[in-house]
C-alpha cells in the first residue's frame, strides 16, 4: 500500500471513529496521557497537556468526506444503534470533543441556543453536518451538551443521536 493511499485509508477511518479519531491519534494519546500520570509532578501536567493539545490540533482539522466515508459511517453508526436498541435504549453518545472546538467554548451549547451549530469548527462541524444532511431526514434526532464540568467550569461536549419519538433538541 503507498503512503497516499495509507494516509487516505487513515482519513477515512477517522470519521466513523466515534470521536473522529483515528486509532492510532487515540493510542498516542492514551499513550501521552498514562506516561505524564506515571511521571507525577510538573512534567506530567506539561505532558498532559501536550497531549491534548495535540488531541485538539487533531479535531480541528476537517477530514475528506466522500461516499465511501458515508457509507463506512452509516455501517457503524447503524451497527451501535441496533445493539444499543437491543439493550432498550433510545439514544448513544455519537462524539466527545473538547469545548475548544466551540468558537464560543461552548458557550451556546450549554444555554442551549437556538444557533449553537454554527460555532462548530472541525471535526465536529462535519459531525454535526453529517447528521444535518444524512441522518436528520431519516427523523433521528441530534443533542449536544457538556457532558463534564473541571473545576466547575464548562468541559468536554457530546453529540447524542437518538431515534426516541420525543420532539427533537435541534
């Protein structure tokens, strides 16, 4: 395989990760992350956060979308739900991404304002269009919400597609 085709299949598997991460981006991470716990002190923060940081440089980057990424997407998001039905469930978290990709960090999700989509960036802008284009016709329903809280300040965000026959979030 050449390193175009390589980097395309990369590419291509990022987007149907439920993070938008491919599973190497996600090892190095959880890599950076146990070793900066397992230094202790100011050279595990420093690690810490150079591994999110690197995580964010990540997401902030829009991916190549085309029919074969769609239908890669749809297989697995298809094969999460039907097993979460199974289990009875209406609704699976979808993303988890750092309110950093928010131009308002997250700010608007969390009130939950009526254009909270369009302070998306990256990753999760083509998430959120994905399920716009895609996923919305077919009447599943998006939320998203800050679903941790450091230090008591807003964190994380997560995408939750549901297919319950309550009225849409969005």
């Amino acid at each position: 395989m050449s390193t175009t085709s390589a980097s395309q299949t990369e590419k291509n598997e990022a987007l149907g990760d439920e993070a938008f991460m491919t599973a190497g981006e996600l090892r190095d991470y959880m890599r950076e992350m146990t070793m900066a716990e397992a230094a202790g002190g100011n050279d595990s923060v420093s690690r810490a956060e150079k591994a999110q940081k690197e995580m964010l440089e990540s997401f902030s980057k829009p991916i190549e979308v085309n029919d074969e990424v769609i239908a890669k997407v749809t297989k697995r998001l298809g094969s999460s739900m039907r097993q979460a039905a199974k289990r009875g469930e209406t609704e699976i978290m979808v993303m988890r991404f750092p309110n950093a990709l928010c131009t308002d960090n997250g700010r608007a999700i969390n009130n939950s304002e009526e254009g909270w989509p369009e302070t998306l960036t990256g990753r999760p802008r083509q998430a959120y269009e994905f399920w716009r284009d895609q996923l919305r016709p077919a009447n599943y329903k998006l939320k998203a919400m800050i679903i941790d809280w450091p230090r008591g300040m807003p964190g994380d965000v997560g995408f939750f597609l549901s297919w319950s026959a309550a009225k849409p979030e969005h």
